[in-house]
C-alpha cells in the first residue's frame, strides 16, 4: 500500500538546495494514499501535515507533497555564527569566541 505513494522526490529535491530559503513539492502517484518524507524517510497519509527533524514544515495532499523551510538562512557578519536548534526549530546569532563585539545577521527565506 506504501508503495503505491511513488514520487518524482530524486529529481525535485535535488533542485533546490538546502541552504536556500524556499519550498519544493513533490507529485504523488495517482491514487496514493501517503507520501514519503525525504528527510526523514517517514510516511504521512493523505491530508496530513508535519514538521520534520530539519525543521520543513510539510503538507500531503492528494495529488502531491509540499515541504517549504521552517527556520530561514541566516548571513551572520564578523566574528559570529549561527547555532540552529532543529530540536526547537530556532537559531542563536552568537560571537564565536567570548567577545564583546555585537552579532550583525541578516536573513532570508521564511
């Protein structure tokens, strides 16, 4: 039954690159009743939708899967970096060394 909920994943997802804000779908085979996570390798039934453990929030739908980036890209400037928590599906701009020269970022996507 899984089986039957083919889509073209390989070919869509390879096309949009992770570190770039954005959403990305999937077709499903006609007369599927779930879809395949490609991050996760978990399968959701027709209707329903999830966050998965990097943080895309996903829908399925019935004719096709949508996954759009839940947390955006951050550009950080300086001495600083960015700490993302896909536990908590947020980030912390912080200096990398104990500093006090202020974090500057700018982000884009969602």
């Amino acid at each position: 039954m899984l089986r039957r909920a083919v889509f073209v994943e390989l070919v869509l997802f390879a096309l949009v690159p992770l570190n770039d804000g954005g959403c990305w779908l999937g077709l499903l085979k006609k007369d599927g009743t779930h879809c395949q996570d490609s991050v996760d390798r978990t399968w959701h039934a027709v209707g329903s939708a999830w966050t998965n453990s990097r943080c895309h929030n996903c829908e399925c739908d019935t004719d096709y899967m949508a996954c759009c980036t839940g947390m955006p890209m951050v550009h950080v400037t300086g001495d600083c970096t960015v700490v993302y928590d896909y536990d908590t599906c947020t980030f912390d701009v912080i200096p990398k060394k104990n500093g006090t020269v202020p974090c500057a970022a700018m982000s884009s996507g969602k």
